[in-house]
C-alpha cells in the first residue's frame, strides 16, 4: 500500500499543488487547512508522516504538534516561511523532525520526504541491538532503555541520531556527517537541527543534560557517543 501523507496547510493552493505532486509520486494524500482539523484528519487517516505549514488560523502548526503527539508519532516535516531561527528550534523543540523553507523546490521535498521514511522505518540499522554501557537500542521493536528504564519519547529522527551515535561509540561525527546519515539530503544552515537533536536527547535520556554522560560535545567539530 503507499504510504499516506498529511498536508497541513491553510491556502487551498498550497494543498492542491502537494496532492498532485505529491499523488504522481506514488504516495497517498490527505489534507486539512489548519491544525483542528488535521488533528481529526490523522485520527482517521493515520499518516505516515505529516506535512505542516506553522501559521494557520484556528489552530497554528505549534499547536497541532502539541496535541498531536499526545496520541500520535508520525514524523513531521515543517513547512515555514518563517525565517527566524528560533521558530525553526520550536518546532524541532516540540517534536517535529525536520524542516523546508518555503519557497522550496519539489523534488528535495520528496527526497527529505523519502529520507524521514526511512529513518521512521528503521532502515538505517547498523546492528538489530546496540548497547553501550547502560544505553541499550533496539532496531526492530525502535525501543531504548536507559539504566533499565524504557524511554518512549524519542521522535524518529532522534531515534535514528541515537543508533548513528551508539553504532560507533567515541567516534566523533561533524554535523554535516550526522545530516548525511540521517536525511541524505543537506542544506545550508540545516545542520544546525542537529543541535537541537542532540539538546532534546539529552533531555530525554541524560540525568543531568547540562553535564551529559553519553553525548558528548566535541568543541569546533560535532558530537560522540561516551566509550564507557
């Protein structure tokens, strides 16, 4: 069956234009001109990921993630006009896995669009079950535990940042390499989302973020998983 796409977006436009381009590419679609509505659309529907525009009427993009992943885990793709960096941050803060500034160009979105499929998947698996001290991550069930507890919160994309980390303990990686692995897609001013990755693994998974013990920074370069 192909795989079913939710778009998010309040011009009619917008909507129509992702359908078509979106349908000769084989995927299915499903629509909603705002966050409300797309909240009920995904019940229905279950995407396999989303397509969301941030400013909307009734309900914006920031508030459709907040209740959406609540109940549902679809990867989510921002779609932004919006430059500002820190908008890009809530987003990524809130739970979405990646972002395209609008205007952009149809085929990287389909390419980003294939990428975060993969990675939600689970087709990046270097071993079936990666443990490093005690951080163990399970590929097939998508499952990590954290000195034995389960942590279920993991988006897809910190999911897979985590298993690129783990699947070379010590080895540092620059952001750019980290972008390649996951999305195989960069654009400038894109690796920054790894920062923001890293931040809300940390959160999730380090007792104390601010001083972690499993993802380290690596100043002027990147991040490495602890070889403990």
């Amino acid at each position: 069956m192909p795989e079913t796409i939710l778009v998010v977006d309040d011009k009619a436009n917008v909507r129509t234009m992702l359908r078509e381009y979106l349908t000769e590419h084989g995927f299915q679609v499903v629509t909603a001109e705002n966050g409300r509505t797309a909240l009920f659309v995904a019940r229905e529907a279950h995407p396999d990921l989303i397509l969301l525009d941030i400013m909307m009427p009734e309900m914006d993009g920031y508030a459709f993630i907040r209740n959406y992943r609540k109940e549902g885990d679809a990867p989510i793709i921002l779609l932004t006009a919006r430059l500002e960096e820190t908008d890009k941050v809530l987003g990524l803060e809130l739970g979405a896995d990646d972002y395209v500034t609008k205007p952009f160009g149809m085929r990287e979105l389909v390419a980003r669009i294939r990428a975060v499929l993969r990675r939600a998947n689970g087709s990046v698996q270097p071993r079936d079950v990666l443990k490093v001290g005690d951080v163990s991550l399970n590929h097939d069930t998508r499952q990590v535990t954290v000195r034995n507890e389960a942590i279920s919160s993991l988006t897809p994309s910190e999911f897979d940042l985590l298993a690129t980390l783990m699947a070379s303990p010590g080895h540092v990686f620059t952001r750019i390499e980290l972008l390649e692995r996951l999305q195989g897609v960069v654009v400038d001013g894109a690796e920054k989302t790894i920062n923001v990755h890293v931040h809300n693994l940390r959160n999730k998974i380090e007792e104390d973020p601010a001083n972690p013990a499993y993802i380290e920074t690596v100043f002027g370069i990147g991040y490495r998983f602890a070889h403990r």
